[in-house]
C-alpha cells in the first residue's frame, strides 16, 4: 500500500529515533537527514521493511556545499511495489568525507558510489571495488568540488588553447 | 584502467590431463559493437566468459560540471549531447526541472508539441537500437531498412527544429516553434507508411528463426535483478515488470492519451532473456505511432510556450524529475541556490545502469552472446559516460 511521506518519515523514526532527522520539504521533494554512519543501516531497514519495500534506489547524487563544510550525498529511493518516495539525505564532513555504503542493499548503488568518489571524494566505507569510473586514474582532485582547479596540463597535454579568433 | 590487477588465473589441469589458463582480453575501445568509446575487459576460458568487466568514462565531457558555468537557457544545447541519439528527452528532462523549481506552467499546446517530438525521437531512438542490434548479430539489411525510415524522420525533425540530431527543440516554459504549416499532415503520412514497415521489419527479422535462437534466453535478467539494479525502461519492461513512468507517474500530457505498456512474455524463451527486451521497443514503436495520431487530432490552439524572465534565476531549491525517455527512466536531480547558474545537475541516465550489470548477466555466456546484451540493453555510450 502506497504511503504518503509523512507516515514513510514516521515509520524511520518508530525504528530509529531521533537518528533520523526532521521532515522537511513537500510532495515528492520531501527530505530526512542520517548520519554517515547509519545510512547502510537506515537504508537496509528501508530495503527490508513490509511496509516500507523500498526494493529500488532510483538515484544517489552527491553535492558539494563547501559554505556548509559538508559534502552531501542524496539518496532517491523508490518501490516499485507500492508506488512511493523517499529522499535521504546525508552531509559528510567536507574535509574528510566518509559515508557507509549502501551496495550491499541495492546493487544499483555500486556504481553510482564510485561515480560520487570520483567526482566529489566521498569514500564509501565498506564499499568493495571503489575505483575511479569516469575519470582516468591517475586524475588530481575531484572535479565537482567546487573549489576544483583545472590542471594546466594532463600527461604533457595542455588543457586550455590559444583562441584561433582572437588578435 | 589497465590489465594490471587482472592477473592471470594459475595454470590447471584438465580432466584429459591438457593444461589451461584463463585468457584475459581487452576488448574495445575502439570495437565496431560496443556502440561508441566503450571498453569491456573480458576473462575467457576458450570461448566461454568467466566475466566482462566493463570500463567506462571515453565519452566523459563532464556535462555536469558544464551545466554550473553556462546557466540555466545556456545548457540546454549541451543537453542534446547527453544522449545524442534521443536529445528530445534529455531537453524535456531538463526544461521539466526548471519549470518545476521555478513554478513555471507550459501552455497547453506547448506540452503537445512537446509529446509529439518525444514520441517521434522515440521511435528515431528504437529504430537505430533494432537496426544495429540486427546489424551486430550478423544481418546487415534489417539495418538499412530502419535507417531509411530514419532518415525521413531526420527530415521531419529538421522542418521542426532546423536540426537533425542535436534538436534544442524545447525551452524553458515550452517550445521553440509552433508546428509549422503542413508539418502534422507529413507526419500522418509518415506514420501510415510506418506502422506497414514495422510489419514489414517484423517478417524480416524480428520472428527469424536464426535471429531468435541467437537472442531466445541469453542473458536472462530476472525481475527483482533488474529492480535492484534500476534497470529502466524496456529493459525493465523485458524483465516482465509493467512499469512506464508516462503510465505510472505521468508528466506533461500523457494521462489525457491511450496507450498500452508492451512487457516480455518470454514469447521466444525465458522472460527477461535478450528477446524480451528487443521485442519491448518493436511493440513500442506502434505505441508511439498510436500516441502522435492522438496528439495531433486533440491539440488545442494556443501559445506554445510560457513567458519566461530571459534572466532565469528559479527560487533556491532542488527537485528530482523522472520521464521516460527511449531507454527508460531518466532522473534530474537539480539544485538551485537562486542564481543565475545552477548549484548541481545531476543526470541519472538509463545507460549508466543498463551497463552496470552487463558484469553480472555476462557470467558462463559465450563471448559472441556479449555482443548480443549490449545490443539488448540498448547501451549508449555517451548516455552512460555524459
């Protein structure tokens, strides 16, 4: 049976407290915050749970708010079997980000972790193949920070080009 | 990533006391079927894989960083090159976010113009899939034949939008462009024409016996595999799951249309197998054909498209919209701080997670049969790497 946020939010809390933050936002967009740690729990939890069936991880974005300190990492979720939402959100420390993974629930989040490791630098604790994926693997620095400097130059090849209209 | 890491298993012994060793083979970047710069790393003992790796991130043009410098008008042409082969989804998608942030409402006949390009780009995107799906298998005159109705569809296209790939059609708030004079009356006919082609196409290869055997239960992907994976659109729709995001979720006009959600029957073998989901996009063909026809007898008259500020700053925010595009569900995640520039795009294509379990459906299949589930999945590159 399908939920409405309100009582998805309500049943996380039943099971995890005050672990799982205040609900905020409306509709669709609504949002909780985790902790780091707790997400791969929260999420198995969410995965497992009769009423919740949370069976699909529709999207696993990573944002950087460098104001905030925090790197956060949103969690889509989605059941196929009863047609509702849920968004997760988590804020790992900017200057070192560690979040526990959540492949082991959804393999859908596999790949997806390693696409948030290469571009912003959130490690996955307890991921088991995180590698680069989109980036070569020897790139400096994660490209989607938003403090991120293009290199001048990669293995000798300049980045940047003299503007063949410009005099 | 290199072949380093990969090493060779130990040397072993046969039953017949010859002695053997896994092979491990790069296959691609640059592999006539792996459908763009794609690499799959593949362990092989003779003929048989152990398992395929898959290497992406060649086609990488960091799309999403793009779209934090250039602003919210300025990245819709660099949405077209998300997924070249069905830009008006990748538009759609990202016109819907900003409306959605913005509170932006698209007139009437904007939205119908809107589902019409989609459905014609749909069946520009399948036609291209089963084409060079046939192709890769071996038949190379299936291809030709939907190439050439592609090409009038380029046509079509190009009238609308003077594009015929990279389409920028859409905008923020609607459409570019009305529909132009005569334009609905070409698209009748095309379609008439059509529907007999897909019959046609059908008889050619689709219900061929060497062309089934070669697809029936290779690579079967079970229902609650293809869930957890997130695999979209057919492909999901192969594995037996009737789940349409313009059914199940609608966006724009389509609750105001009729249309059926074709899914695998496992017709030639085990549902979920390499048939299921080709046969899904030939049945949708015929969906879109049913989907224009109703959109053009139903269109209102009307502004085609909202007015919108030409300094587009949408409220701080972030929003997550869904549409189902030629591969399936693709997902938006945008957030706005209320600048002039997007704080975050994120794309989440249905490539990406098509790819993701080619690792685990290539296990103990032939190495041939790989050709055949990228095929199947309708892998895009550019779509998977952005």
């Amino acid at each position: 049976m399908p939920l409405d946020t309100a009582a998805i939010h309500a049943r996380l809390r039943e099971r995890f407290g005050e672990t799982i933050g205040d609900l905020n936002g409306v509709g669709r967009d609504a949002w909780a915050l985790v902790p780091p740690g707790d997400i791969a729990e929260v999420a198995r939890f969410a995965h497992d749970d009769g009423e919740l069936g949370f069976d699909c991880l529709s999207n696993l974005s990573g944002v950087d708010y460098p104001k905030d300190e925090a790197i956060q990492v949103v969690y889509h979720l989605f059941s196929y079997r009863d047609r509702h939402w849920f968004v997760l959100k988590v804020n790992a420390k900017r200057d070192d980000p560690v979040v526990a993974t959540v492949s082991g629930v959804w393999p859908h989040a596999d790949w997806q972790e390693r696409e948030v490791f290469d571009l912003l630098g959130v490690r996955f604790d307890g991921h088991p193949d995180l590698r680069r994926i989109l980036m070569p693997e020897d790139w400096p620095g994660h490209p989607l920070r938003k403090d991120f400097v293009e290199p001048e130059e990669f293995h000798g090849i300049s980045t940047s080009r003299e503007s063949l209209l410009r005099t | 990533m290199g072949l380093a890491g990969f090493e060779v298993e130990v040397q072993r012994e046969t039953e017949s006391g010859l002695v053997t060793e896994d092979m491990t083979l790069s296959m691609g970047p640059q592999h006539p079927s792996t459908h763009g710069v794609l690499r799959f790393i593949v362990r092989a003992d003779g003929e048989v894989m152990k398992e395929a790796i898959p290497d992406i991130g060649y086609l990488h043009r960091s799309i999403e960083k793009i779209a934090e410098k250039v602003g919210w008008h300025g990245f819709l042409p660099y949405t077209d090159r998300v997924d070249y082969v069905a830009a008006m989804f990748c538009n759609h998608g990202w016109t819907m976010a900003a409306e959605r942030l913005a509170g932006i409402e698209v007139p009437r006949r904007g939205e119908y113009c809107r589902v019409i390009a989609d459905e014609l780009c749909r069946i520009h995107s399948h036609l291209l899939a089963a084409g060079s799906m046939a192709m890769d298998i071996g038949a190379f005159t299936p291809f030709t034949h939907a190439i050439r109705e592609r090409e009038y569809l380029n046509d079509l296209f190009e009238e609308l939008c003077g594009s015929r790939l990279t389409f920028h059609y859409m905008r923020i708030g609607g459409v570019g462009w009305d529909l132009p004079p005569g334009w609905a009356e070409k698209v009748l006919t095309f379609l008439a024409r059509f529907e007999t082609v897909v019959d046609e196409y059908n008889r050619l290869i689709s219900y061929n016996k060497i062309f089934t055997e070669r697809l029936a239960d290779v690579a079967v992907v079970s229902a609650e595999q293809a869930i957890g994976y997130n695999l979209v659109g057919p492909n999901l729709r192969g594995s037996g799951v009737a789940y349409d995001v313009r059914r199940d979720d609608p966006y724009s006009v389509y609750p105001e249309l009729d249309f059926d959600v074709p899914v695998g029957r496992g017709e030639m073998g085990t549902v979920g197998d390499c048939f299921d989901r080709y046969i899904v996009r030939i049945e949708e063909l015929k969906q879109s054909c049913r989907i224009i026809r109703q959109c053009l007898r139903q269109m209102p008259d009307g502004p085609v498209i909202a007015k919108v500020p030409r300094n587009f700053k949408p409220p701080a925010g972030d929003c997550y919209v869904r549409l189902e595009s030629a591969r399936g569900d693709m997902g938006w995640y945008v957030v706005s701080d209320g600048t002039a520039f997007p704080y975050r795009c994120k794309i989440r294509t249905g490539s990406f997670a098509a790819i993701s379990i080619v690792q685990a459906v290539s296990r103990d299949i032939m190495i041939a049969d790989l050709i055949a589930v990228i095929a199947s999945l309708d892998l895009v590159a550019p779509e998977i790497d952005r």
